[in-house]
C-alpha cells in the first residue's frame, strides 16, 4: 500500500511540475502584458501627469471627480451606445442572412464567401481613409451620385448626428463577415441528419431555419452578441481614422477621447482615468450581458 501511494504521489507531483511548466509563460506573458497595464493605469489615474516629464504630482481622487462630472466622456460613452446597439442590430442579423444564404447554397456561391469576406482582410485605417474620401462632401461617391441626379452636394461627414451612423455604417460594413463566417461554422456544427429529417417531415428551408437552425445556432448568437458589445465599446482606429471623432464631439467615443487626452493634450493622468473609467464601464456591460443571456438560456432551458 505504501509503494502505491508513493508511486500516486510521485505521479500528482510531475503532473504539478508539468503544469507549472507549461502555464508559466502563459502566466508571466498575461501579468507583462495585461494585469500590469491595468493596474498602471489605475496607478497613473492619481496623478496630475503629462507623460513626459519625470516630476508628477498626486492628487488622489481628483481625476476620478473630473471624469463623474466631464460632459465630453459622457457624450462619449453615449456614443459608443449608440455604436453597440447599432452594431448588435445590424452585424447579427444581416450576417445571420448571409450565413443562412451560403449553407443552403452550397458550393456554388463559393465565390461570394470570398467577396464578402474582403472588408475584413483590410486594415482598419484604410477603410477609414477609404471612406472618408468617398463620403467627402465635395468629389465623394455619394455627392457624385446626387448630383448625377439632379441634387446637390451630400454631407455625411461633416454635421451631426449623420456623421455617427455614417461611421458605424462603415463599420457594421467592416464586420459583418466576420459573423457571417462565424455563423457559417455554426451552421456546420449542425448534424446534416436533423436537416434531413426535417425536409422528409415536409419543412421548408423557412421553416427549417425558424424552428431548427435558429434554436440551434442560439449559443453562438449570444457570444456574438457580447463580441459585438465588448468590441463596440472599446471601438477606436476607423473613427478616428475617419473623423478624429469631428465635427465637434459628434462622432466621439471614450477610445478617441482618452487618446486625445494622453497623447495631444498630453494629460497623461486624466487620460489614464478615462482609460481605467473605459474599462470598468466595458467590463460592468459584458459581464451584465452575459448574465442576461445566461438567465435567458436557462429559462428556455426550462
């Protein structure tokens, strides 16, 4: 008894050793590069700091009294709203269609998988140039096509709100095949058995979407939905790339904001603030999310 329980304990201890070993740089690489830049950042927060100079003072709390009453941020944060529920409501949906649209087509629309999936392939600043160029007021393919009817110039870029959801026009455009290929790989998981079955018991395609494929791709919806929540929130380069968050603060979000802050203001501290206040908001929302819909899953589940 006491050799097999040496031999039990020998083996529990080179598993230990096994998984230390291979966990330590999964640990050390998560402590350098994410627990470490936040808890700096909410070091940072209580400082009157511009980033460059050496000398910085601490104030405490003071940043965080500014960020409760700063109008900007919370115009942001309304902003980045604005871009989640659109986002949510735009990029699931059509992307879903595609998705539906590819699996019942086959091999056949091969062609279209890969046109669709061009925007993702691009860098996000070059859509944001891209755009800006072609919904410019003066040349731009919007304005060009007004007037080749018989209107005049069209500004989407330059006055509010329409420079908003111009902006997440583009980027629901950006992202929509990313969730049409994830729903494709959904639809694939699906056991070609339940599709049959379904079309020998007399259902349509309609039919078989609303009552099998849709039910069944539920799970992947609702990350999709927290993907697109987590993403809309800490949304940055197309925007900026494309407004700067202009004109005024109508197509600013918290990213843009906190960006200008640090680093063109050179408010280092209370760009940290807006950073740390980002994160908090961003982490409350996907967790809520993910409680909602985890709360929805079980009360169908019953």
């Amino acid at each position: 008894m006491k050799k097999i329980a040496s031999l039990v304990q020998s083996r529990q201890r080179s598993v230990r050793i096994a998984a230390t070993v291979f966990l330590a740089p999964v640990i050390i690489i998560m402590a350098v590069f994410i627990i470490y830049p936040i808890v700096s950042t909410f070091s940072i927060s209580l400082f009157d700091w511009n980033g460059i100079s050496k000398d910085r003072e601490f104030i405490g709390l003071e940043n965080w009294k500014m960020l409760i009453h700063d109008r900007v941020f919370w115009f942001a944060f309304k902003n980045n709203l604005t871009l989640m529920v659109c986002s949510i409501g735009i990029q699931i949906p059509v992307a879903i269609a595609l998705a539906t649209f590819l699996d019942g087509a086959g091999r056949k629309v091969n062609f279209f998988k890969v046109v669709w999936f061009l925007p993702l392939l691009m860098s996000s600043v070059a859509i944001g140039f891209l755009f800006s160029y072609a919904l410019a007021t003066t040349g731009g393919i919007v304005t060009t096509i007004s007037q080749s009817l018989g209107g005049g110039k069209v500004d989407l870029l330059g006055r509010a709100p329409q420079a908003l959801y111009a902006v997440i026009s583009v980027v629901a455009w950006q992202y929509i095949p990313f969730y049409m290929v994830y729903f494709l790989a959904g639809y694939g998981n699906i056991d070609i058995n339940i599709y049959e079955a379904s079309i020998i018991d007399g259902a349509t395609r309609g039919q078989y979407f609303l009552h099998i494929g849709l039910p069944l791709l539920s799970p992947m919806i609702k990350s999709a939905c927290i993907l697109s929540l987590i993403g809309s929130l800490k949304y940055f380069d197309l925007i900026y790339a494309m407004t700067g968050g202009g004109p005024g603060t109508a197509t600013e979000l918290m990213a843009t904001y906190m960006y200008k802050l640090s680093f063109s203001h050179f408010k280092m501290g209370y760009g940290s603030t807006t950073a740390a206040g980002m994160f908090i908001l961003v982490t409350g929302f996907a967790l809520m999310m993910q409680t909602i819909l985890k709360g929805n899953g079980s009360s169908n589940d019953e």
